[in-house]
C-alpha cells in the first residue's frame, strides 16, 4: 500500500483562504503538538483528494472496563475465563454490535454530510458501522470543516497535509469523535521527482514478488545486526527480591501471575514500524543476562507488511530501543511459544497504523478508509 502522493507547493495551486469558524460551529480538536510545522508558502491544491475518516461516538464505552477487568481481576468470578478461538468470531460479532454507534448518530451524521454536498452514494459505513468513509477534495473538507489545510514539515522532514484545527456544527459534535487527515498527520506529500527515483530504487524483500505490498508470512530471522550465535553468559544475579530496581521478566511473572510459555498453536504478535527494528545481538546479551532458558539466537517470525524489513542499517537506542524491549520481554515472557514480528513499512516512506490495520482489517483495506494491496 503506498500513501497518497502529492506535488510540493511549487507545482500546487495557488492561495486561498478557508472558510471563517461560523456561531454553529465548534472547534472540534486542536492541533497541540510543535514538531510540526507549516511550510511558509505552500499551499495544497485544492483539487487533491483526500481518504476521510469519520470516527463515530459509539455507546456504551463505559462498560468496556469493567467487560476488561472481569476476565483480569483475580477477585472477578470470570478471571482468566479469556475468549476460546472457536468463541472469538461469535464474541467479536457481540463486542461490536454491543458498541456500536446509535442508529440516531449515524442518521445525523449522515444528514449532515448529504446537506453539506457529499452525496449518501459517496459514502461507506465500516463492518463495526463506528467509521464513515469518503474520499474528497481538500475544497470540500475545508468547507465541512470550517478550517485551511497547509503543507506541514516534520522536524525529521517528512511533509504532510494537515490542519491546525477543525469544527463541526453544534448538533453534530457530540456524534463523532475524530476527522481525518486533520490534526493526525497521516497524507504524507512527497516531490514528483523524488516519487519516480525512489520507485526505480524501491526493493521489496521480504514482501511478496508479486505483490509487494501484500502482507507475506517470512522465515523465522536469524541473527540480523551481526549477532554472535553464542554470546556470553556473565555471571550476574537477578531474583524477585530486587524486583524493585530490576524489573526483570520473573518479576513481571511472578506481579502479574503470568504462567510459563507452552507450545501451543497460537502466537503472540509484536508491530514494529520501520525503521524502528531489533537487533539480535542485544536479544542475545538480554537472554545471558535475564532469561537464560532460551537459546542464543532466538527470534521472532516475521510477518512483512507494505515492504516492511528488519532494518540494520540504521542502528541506535532511537532506532533499536524500543523494538528491542518489546521483543525481549515477549520472547521472554511466552517462550517457547512463538513471538510474531508485524513489521510495517519499507525504508522509503516507513508506514503508520493505519498500513497496519489494511493488512489485519479487510473491510478497512477495501474501504475509503485504507487501500487495497492490490
């Protein structure tokens, strides 16, 4: 899946101003964070279509923790009494129907954007019915949304379409929770030029020959980063008594009661989005050091997602840290039941949530609101 493409400000259309907050209108959510920036002089053409996603408020949220705390509360009669994998279909068919959005919420949205000029037949209503989904035009979402979409720069670069706040008419806010693309810089904008040359360079590995952007099950990754196979086993001692300056994975086991890992069928799943990645040399001096049952070398199985790679090009505590702790306390925590790495997006264009959720989600994938990898 590739993100929508835009021109720079010097091939965009020129100026213009956005419409004016009116008395009906409130401002819906606000734009707060400062690595973003707008981008003195550019300008989106008003002609760019845009994938919008319109978050309903569902009901009965409320209940949500206490359905959570019930199967996690060691006092709850239904404690550990978790979904069996023939319920799970059943189950999810509940859950959504149980939060689904009032049939009131939906018709009032709808109205609106049918008032507004986006026609019902433009419109997909996702599988939870909790997302409403359209493409259009930045001149239409302006209109709707009483805002200015600008060109914004990342402190890392990378420019995107966005606003800095948005409204909705008074007797439509309490119905939605979020718009997007607004204030979530997801349209990312990259020069004609720069699309062509990184089209001709782009390799897919381990994504699919045919189809690189269709998610592809890989082989299980051994030892990328220059891992030593054998790494040494220092003579350091952890123990439940010291949990309170270590936090170790025998003392998450032992505060959370978790049970040891089995062979089961299932698999635990890890996302990382490139060119955030682990390195196995730093799984294996975790392993010597905190969880010495499992084997040096030990990896997860990587599930390829949009071109998505196990980077070690790039390596750092900003580019391995966080991959690295997920992955070793996973690991250590399920073993020998195996971890599975989700790993989005390729070193080009890196990849967001939302490329996640096109691969696990068909009726996202298919809709207004993700495209299909194919």
């Amino acid at each position: 899946m590739v993100p929508f493409i835009f021109l720079l400000a010097s091939a965009l259309a020129g100026y213009a101003t956005a419409l004016p907050s009116s008395s009906s209108h409130l401002v819906h959510e606000k734009r707060v964070t400062t690595s973003w920036q707008p981008v003195d002089g550019a300008r989106p053409d008003n002609r760019i279509l845009l994938p919008v996603r319109i978050g309903l408020t569902q009901s009965n949220l409320d209940e949500g923790h206490d359905l959570l705390m019930g199967v996690s509360d060691p006092k709850s009669e239904k404690y550990g009494k978790h979904w069996k994998l023939e319920d799970i279909l059943s189950s999810a068919i509940k859950i959504a129907s149980k939060f689904r959005p009032a049939q009131n919420t939906i018709d009032t949205v709808q109205d609106w954007l049918r008032s507004s000029g986006i026609d019902l037949d433009r419109l997909q209503l996702s599988g939870g019915e909790n997302w409403i989904f359209f493409n259009a035009t930045i001149s239409e979402m302006e209109k709707l949304l009483h805002t200015e979409y600008k060109v914004y720069k990342h402190e890392s670069g990378q420019p995107h379409v966005g606003c800095d706040e948005y409204s909705l008419p008074e007797h439509v806010k309490p119905h939605v929770d979020l718009v997007m693309p607004t204030v979530h810089f997801d349209v990312k904008i990259r020069p004609e030029y720069e699309k062509r040359s990184q089209m001709e360079k782009r390799k897919f590995t381990p994504g699919s020959i045919n189809n690189p952007w269709k998610p592809k099950k890989g082989k299980v990754i051994s030892n990328p980063g220059g891992a030593t196979p054998n790494a040494a086993q220092p003579a350091v001692s952890f123990s439940l008594a010291n949990c309170n300056t270590y936090i170790t994975p025998d003392c998450l086991r032992a505060l959370y009661n978790f049970p040891n890992g089995t062979l089961a069928k299932s698999s635990y799943g890890i996302v990382e989005y490139t060119p955030q990645a682990f390195l196995q040399s730093d799984l294996n001096v975790f392993y010597s050091n905190l969880a010495r049952q499992i084997p040096s070398g030990t990896a997860p199985t990587l599930d390829s997602i949009d071109g998505g790679v196990d980077q070690t090009t790039t390596t750092g505590f900003e580019y391995n840290g966080e991959s690295d702790l997920d992955l070793e306390y996973a690991i250590a925590l399920v073993y020998p039941q195996k971890v599975t790495l989700y790993q989005v997006g390729d070193l080009q264009q890196g990849a967001s949530f939302n490329n996640f959720l096109d691969a696990l989600d068909a009726s996202y994938c298919t809709s207004g609101g993700g495209d299909s990898p194919t």
